[in-house]
C-alpha cells in the first residue's frame, strides 16, 4: 500500500519526469492523475454554480440560463481548446527534443495568437448577451433575468482561454500537477465566493444569478494568476521571458496550421451542442430544457475527469514523436484506452444506479428530475465509446494531426448526430428524448472511425 501512495504523491507533486523513457504504464499514471483531477475541477465550476441558482426563487429560468450560457460559451471552449493542443503538441514535441527553450518561445507565441483571438469574440458577448440566450431558445422574461449572469461569463472568455491554455502549455511539458493546482484554487476560491456573492454575507449585498457568475469568473482570475507565476517567474522547465513575446512569424504560421483545425474540431462539436439545446428547448418547454441542461453537467462532471484521463494519450504521443519513439508512442495510446473505457464502465454504473441521487441534489422539481433521469440513462449507454473515442481524438491531436479528428467530427456530429435528432425530435414525435437518443449514436460512430484512421497509421508522419 506504501508504494501506490508514493506513487499517487509523485503524480501530483510536479516532479520532473522524462516521459519517453519511464515504464509506459507508469508514464501514463503519472501524467493521468493529476489531468484527471485538473479536469474534474473544470467541470466542478459548472456544478457549483447550478446548485446554489437551482435553490434561488426562479430556479428554473437560473437553471436554463447557466445552462444555455454554457453552452454558448462553449464555442469559446473549442477556440482555447484548439489553441491549448496546439501548445500541447509544440511544447510536447519540443520537450521530447529536449529543447526547453524553443518549447518556452513556441507557448509564448500561442499566448500572443489566442489572446488576439478571444478578446474580439469576448466584446460580442458582452454586448448581445439577452439576444444570445433567446437564439438558443430562452423566453424573452427568460433572457431578461438572466442577461447579466451571461454578460459577465461572456465578459470573462479571454481568462477562460487563458485558463485553458496554460495548462495545456504545462500539460505538454509533462507538468501536469501545475495545471490540476491551478484548477483546484480557482475552485476553492469559487465555492466560498459563490454562496456569499449569490446570498450575500455581512457588507455585501446578495446578488442572486449574478453573483454565481462574479465567483466563477474571480475564482478562475485567481487560478490564471497562480499560473501565470510559475509560466513566468517561478523555475520551471518551462520558462517564458518577456522577449519571447515578440512575434515570431514562423512559430506563429506552425501555430496557426495546428490550431485552425483543431479550433474547428471543437467549434464543430460544441455547435452540435448549441443545435441539440435549442432542440430540446423548442420540442420541450422550460422543465425540459432544465432537465436536460442538468444532465449535460451531470455528464460532463464525469466525462472532463476522463478527457484529463485521455490528455495523457496526447503528451505521451507528442514526446515520444520528439525522441522518435513511434511504437512507444503508439503502446501509450493503447495503454490509454484501457484505463479510459475501465473508468467509463464504472460512470455508466453509477448512472444507471444513482441517477435519482445525483438529479435531486440539484433540483426537488418533478418535471426536471424526470427529464434529467431520461437524458443520463439514455447518454450513459454510450459511455464507453465516449471513453475509446476521447483517447483517440487526443492521440491525433498530440500528434499534430489535428485535421483528421475534425473531419471525424464533422461527419460524426453534423452529417449525422444533428440530422438524427432533428428527425426523431420533430418528425417521429419523440421530443427531447429523440435529442438524448442522438447522442450515444453519434459518439459510437465517431468512436468506430477513429479507431479505425488510428489504426492505419498516417498520424506518425506528421511533423510539427
């Protein structure tokens, strides 16, 4: 027992480690615990939020406004996820290289290019939020008491992309334990914020919807300030000095070609999600749409641990591609997937079992509690393609072969999951259920292709 505690300490320690040549299961390990719980923090903002606006007096417009925000603002998601992969698979392949100072100058770079990005579509946010959450469908009493809580979500996009990309730069170089203590301070600082901003506490005025989005946004300031000290003053492998900041045109252009793709890949998914909100928000009501949002962070609670899980796949690809490790790099992808799908199984067990719990811990509403059961039990059944599917996608994208899982999404999300819903929504008569029933398909099919590009190979080709 004494050796698994050490090694669970090491993990989460940020102690340097070379990656290409510790043990393949350990050089997963080590790298998938923190992620995991780096990215269980992530979705924890979320969960937060909707349990303290779920007990507000109008809970169901509070619920359906975080709800529809979130996934407004997960366009803004893609973009920093996109840009932080393309930090990821540069730094990775830098560090693999053993070259720490060209890894420093390419994360630089990528700070300049998505700072640049976010800001514009930060502004658009801020100025349309109520017309934002009635094109997804909210009421227009709705979109009136919940603009502000959007407004300052929307309003805060560069630090979420900040926050994203970051800790990509630090997942590349293997230091994966910075990037889950970012995410657990700016957690820590969210939980105590959210009940004393959102109910109010001595001097400071309760706040109500407003004050839930104030904690989120300073709990994560908080968090991109703890990183900015070891990015920039703390000794680190990675380093980055004020005059890497100038613009390096050939870093910027390699940055670009990465990124761009896998900006797309992201927006592509997460416009399906805007798609099938709207769905459920018009062939539902109001009940229907809080149900199904509650589900979406349910789902995501138990799915960003297993996304951390499978960021492993892309840092262990992207160093091992540096010191021209192709079948290592390869086993670790593998490795990856059996850990992944062993974690899936085990949500889907806790889904099916524990829905009734989970649900009514953020809402006593009937309608709401039955439209979230339905939603988790039907998107439960895919679980562990999701889980096989994830690995896959970061293996491409640690790779720099961000292209190939973007036209995958494409195909699996567009060309198939939102005519799939569409059809059994409007056309079969099956209303929000035919939405949840979308979804599982979509992923299996996904799943299926990319396994199946993997396997052929074509990814160990690409240079970066």
């Amino acid at each position: 027992m004494k050796k698994y505690f050490a090694f669970i300490r090491k993990a989460l320690s940020g102690e340097e480690v070379d990656y290409t040549k510790a043990t393949i299961r350990s050089a997963v390990l080590l790298l998938a615990i923190p992620m995991m719980l780096e990215m269980a923090m992530e979705s924890v903002f979320a969960l937060v939020d909707l349990y303290f606006v779920g007990h507000l007096k109008e809970s169901g417009y509070a619920i359906q406004t975080v709800g529809l925000t979130e996934s407004v603002l997960s366009v803004m998601y893609s973009i920093a996820i996109g840009m932080s992969m393309a930090a990821t698979a540069m730094v990775a392949r830098r560090i693999g290289e053993k070259n720490p100072e060209q890894a420093s100058r390419s994360a630089a770079q990528v700070l300049l290019v998505s700072f640049a990005v976010t800001f514009i579509l930060s502004l658009f946010g801020v100025i349309y939020a109520e017309e934002i959450l009635m094109l997804m469908g909210a009421k227009p009493e709705a979109a009136s008491y919940g603009k502000e809580f959007t407004r300052i979500m929307m309003g805060s996009s560069v630090i979420i992309m900040l926050l994203f990309l970051i800790n990509g730069i630090f997942r590349g170089a293997g230091n994966a334990a910075i990037a889950m203590k970012s995410l657990w301070i700016a957690n820590i600082a969210n939980i105590i914020l959210c009940p004393v901003l959102i109910k109010g506490f001595g001097p400071v005025p309760a706040m109500g919807l407003t004050g839930a989005a104030l904690a989120t946004t300073i709990g994560r300031s908080i968090g991109v300030i703890y990183q900015l000290y070891h990015l920039l003053i703390a000794d680190t492998q990675i380093r980055i000095l004020i005059n890497y900041f100038k613009p390096d045109f050939e870093i910027i252009k390699s940055v670009i070609k990465i990124a761009t793709p896998g900006i797309f890949q992201f927006v592509i998914a997460s416009c399906s999600w805007i798609f099938l909100a709207q769905l459920v928000a018009t062939t539902g009501h109001e009940d229907a749409s809080a149900g199904y949002q509650t589900a979406l962070r349910l789902m995501m609670f138990f799915m960003l641990p297993a996304w951390g899980l499978s960021n492993a796949a892309s840092t262990l690809v992207g160093q091992n591609m540096g010191a021209n490790e192709m079948v290592r790099a390869e086993q670790s992808v593998m490795k990856t997937v059996k850990y992944n799908v062993i974690f899936m199984l085990t949500v889907s067990l806790i889904f099916f079992l524990l829905s009734d719990f989970l649900v009514g811990f953020f809402t006593q509403e009937i309608e709401i509690k039955n439209y979230a059961k339905n939603a988790l039990h039907i998107m439960s059944i895919g679980f562990i393609f999701y889980g096989i599917g994830m690995v896959m996608i970061n293996a491409f994208n640690g790779a720099g072969d961000t292209w190939t899982p973007t036209w995958v999404n494409l195909f699996g999300f567009w060309l198939f999951q939102i005519p799939l819903a569409y059809f059994l929504a409007k056309y079969s008569g099956m209303g929000p259920k035919g939405v949840f029933i979308s979804i599982p398909a979509a992923e299996t099919l996904i799943t299926v292709v990319a396994f199946v590009l993997f396997k052929r190979g074509k990814w160990k080709t690409v240079k970066v």
